[in-house]
C-alpha cells in the first residue's frame, strides 16, 4: 500500500523532541551505505489466488541534500509462473527508497507505472519505510525495546484510472525483536495496526458499519470493465518481520502478512447508493523479499 510520511516526520520531529534519543547513526540497525553500491531483491507473492515474482535492482547515491538514496529498477515479473512484458515506461521508471533518517519518503506516481506492478512497488517501499521510520525514531536499541508511533497520514494505492478509492489508516507498533552478534543480524517486527478512530472519509454511508472489531480502517471502490463499481471496507492489518545485517543495516530478507477482513458490494452508480447485497470476504496477502547475492 501506498504510504505518505512527510507529515509523519514532522510529527515525530514535534513529539519526540523531549526524548532521550541517541545521536542518529549510532544504533544497531543504522544504515551505512558505500557509494554505488547495487543491490537486487527478488520478491515472491501471493495475492490470494494470484501468484508473481518480481525482480528490483538499486544503485547506492549521495544526494545534494547529503542523504543517501537507492534508486531502484524493476527488471523483470511473473505472473502465476510466466513471464510478463511490462509496459515500456517501466524502462525509465526510477523507485528512490532510503534507510538514511535524513532523508524522508516519498510516493512515485502511480499512475505512470504499469498496473501489475503496483503491488511490488509499495510493497518494497512498505518493507523500507517501515525500517527506515525506526532508525528515524532512534529509541530501538536492545531487544525486547517497544515503541508505538500513532500514524497521522492516511494512505492511499488509488491510481485514478481503475482503482478510483483505495484507502487505509495504521498505526505502527515498532519492535527489536532480537540481535544476534555472531550472526551480525538484528530482527525487527512491525505490526500496523488500526487507529482507535481512522481518519477516512469513506465514500457511502453503509461502509460506517464496522465489519471486525475495530472501526474500519480501509477502503477500495474499483471500476470494473462493464461499468459497475465493486466497493468495499473493512479492517485492515499488516504483520512485518525485517531481517536486517548490523555489519551495515542492509535488508536481508523480510516478510509481510497483509490480511483485510471486508464486506463488499457491487454498485450501478459511483455515489455507491445502488448496490447488491453485501458479501463478506478476507483478502489475504503473502510477500518476501530476499536480497540476491
């Protein structure tokens, strides 16, 4: 999913101002990056009955700023065992990540990517927020160390075209799980987890009915072929486990458990006022990523 954290630097820059934070850099987990160096990922995935690959390759560089980037190409995808042809804007299409906390996240526009590519896009970027928020933080440097960040921004994976609303609101649970120095790895885990009052605006009335235990923290309206809408909400979790080397902070691996339990509909209009009757469904989703060496 689509993540936005410019606000969310800023509201951890206010927040956690008085804290007893080290000197960024100096945590177990910190990045150190070499000037060009490239590393590649292969992504497995499964979307429930939709399984793909996908191969993303970075190069290490210094920005003007002084931040380091990785800018990322994704170089190849299958599709339940078969190899694909991507849209040929892919060939120039650039995806910058980073785990330097001096530098903040930002989301390509989707719109100018080819559609199947849109889950590993975010997925990668998922993986890297997700650390890169916890070397921002600073405070995680023992395992067994806890820290919960209330999550300001909504996200949003809507590319205009087919998916006209796509939604979702966490916060982010952030744990050292463990370190080990023999190894020279850490591993961390991050859960998003529904806010206790998600900041949607859901576009119908009937999707203000929570459909787990939680107030519905995500959101989709898709346009399909025939000129219909499938809409639907629900609660939303991501369970995250990051594998990281502490000889240089570089992913080593990660995985991601990504579920939504829904209720959807089928509408004939876009106010979503004219729809069918309401069927439960829970959207799985499986990803890796492995770093190729």
């Amino acid at each position: 999913m689509k993540y936005s954290f410019t606000a969310l630097a800023v509201l951890l820059a206010s927040t956690l101002v008085s804290a007893q934070m080290p000197t960024p850099g100096s945590g177990p987990l910190t990045r150190h990056y070499r000037d060009g160096e490239t590393l590649t990922y292969h992504i497995t995935a499964t979307n429930e009955d939709w399984h793909y690959t996908a191969e993303a390759s970075g190069t290490a560089n210094k920005t003007a700023s002084g931040s380091y980037i990785e800018d990322f190409r994704w170089t190849g995808m299958t599709s339940n065992g078969q190899p694909i042809t991507l849209a040929p804007a892919m060939a120039q299409f650039r995806q910058p990540l980073s785990l330097d906390p001096n530098w903040t996240p930002s989301m390509p526009d989707l719109s100018k990517v080819d559609p199947k590519m849109v889950g590993p896009i975010t997925d990668l970027m998922t993986f890297y927020v997700d650390l890169w928020l916890m070397n921002k933080i600073g405070v995680l440097q023992h395992p067994g160390d806890h820290f919960l960040v209330p999550n300001p921004q909504t996200s949003s994976w809507a590319d205009g075209t087919q998916v006209l609303v796509g939604k979702d609101h966490v916060d982010f649970d952030l744990n050292l799980q463990s370190i080990d120095p023999v190894k020279q790895t850490a591993v961390v885990v991050v859960h998003h987890v529904p806010p206790s009052h998600p900041n949607l605006q859901l576009p119908a009335e009937w999707m203000q009915v929570p459909v787990a235990d939680t107030a519905n923290n995500w959101v989709e309206v898709t346009k399909t072929k025939d000129g219909k809408y499938e809409a639907g909400v629900g609660k939303e979790t991501f369970d995250v486990t990051i594998t990281i080397s502490t000889a240089d902070g570089k992913i080593l691996s990660a995985n991601m458990e990504n579920s939504v339990v829904m209720s959807g509909r089928e509408c004939d209009d876009a106010a979503l006022t004219r729809c069918g009757v309401a069927q439960p469904h829970t959207i799985h989703r499986h990803i890796e990523i492995a770093l190729e060496h």
